[in-house]
C-alpha cells in the first residue's frame, strides 16, 4: 500500500486541490490510501503518527503552491519552521526546529530522476525545486522521513492551484495534476 496526504484549505483558499488529489487517487488506485492533513502546527505530528503506523511501500505528501505553476518534486526538508502566515489556529511558531535536536535536513527518497523522466513521458509539466519552503509542506516532509527512517521512499510535491482558486499564478488543471501525481504512484507501484 502507498500512502498520497494532502492539506484542507488554508490561507482564505476555498479549497485546497492537494487534499483533493490526494482522496481522488486513493478512490482511483486500489493500493493508495488518500489522506487530509490539518494545516495545523500542534496537531500534523500526531495526525502523521496516527497514518504513519500501517507499513507503507511508500509516502507522497502533497501540498498546494501559491505562485507555482509546475508539479514542484521537492529534494530537501529542513529542520526550520518559520512560517510567514499562522496556520489555521492562528499559530505561527517563529525560527523554531520542526523536530527539537533532530538533523538539519533530510532529503526525499522518492526516485526523483526516475519520477522526472515520467512526468515528461505523461507530458505534466514539472520542476525539481531545492526548498520545502518554511510552512506546514515542509515541516510534513521532515516529520515523515524522521519517522520512516531511510528504507520507506517518501517525499514531497507541491501543486499549483487550480484555475478556479484564482491566485494569481498560471494555474494547472486538476486533471493534469491528477494524471501527473498518478503517474508517480504508478512509477511506485500504485
């Protein structure tokens, strides 16, 4: 079983296309179990601990980019949570670790090249980016690959939002994003 979360909506957005993906496909593929975190500071740790009891073969976190307008494969989440919005409680927790006295940043261990190379086979526009950015994305990538040591492939995607939401940035359909983020799962043995 593959395990794909996404968020529910933050930041005034109406919805949040990552926690749709992220149920569609675990409705699509018999072997994914979709999941919605909270976008909440004091409650994804235990709501990661909570999905990250069963054995996965492996983890794709999803969240939405604002600004973005590729699939986004992110390398690298640090131990830093400095968010630039307080997440939907109102908490903002200012140049704090994601995990107290934990490394400096762990790396996804999803097969990034060979991921890449099937989002330009499916024709999914995409991008390797280097940073999780400060927020909520970020800290779930760190938790779940402190939590799953080295031997689960797990990593993060971010999303564009989709035409409806209106951000501002080029948008990319849902369906697009849903054919891109499946063919991953496939390529993970969805």
């Amino acid at each position: 079983m593959l395990l794909v979360t996404g968020f529910e909506p933050f930041g005034g957005l109406a919805r949040n296309p990552s926690g749709d993906l992220a149920l569609a496909l675990g409705d699509a593929h018999q072997n994914v179990q979709g999941a919605v975190l909270p976008v909440d500071y004091r409650r994804i740790e235990a709501s990661l601990d909570a999905l990250l009891q069963e054995r996965w073969e492996a983890v794709v976190l999803l969240g939405v980019a604002v600004g973005r307008s590729v699939l986004s494969l992110e390398k690298v989440a640090i131990n830093y949570r400095d968010p630039q919005r307080p997440d939907n409680e109102g908490f903002a927790p200012a140049d704090t670790d994601v995990v107290p006295g934990g490394p400096d940043a762990y790396f996804s261990t999803l097969p990034l090249a060979r991921l890449r190379d099937a989002l330009t086979e499916e024709q999914v526009p995409h991008e390797l980016s280097l940073s999780a950015g400060p927020y909520l994305c970020n800290a779930s990538m760190y938790l779940a690959r402190h939590k799953l040591g080295p031997d689960v492939p797990c990593g993060f995607i971010h999303v564009p939002p989709t035409p409806d939401l209106a951000c501002g940035a080029p948008p990319m359909e849902f369906e697009l994003q849903k054919r891109g983020i499946g063919r991953v799962l496939g390529e993970l043995g969805a």
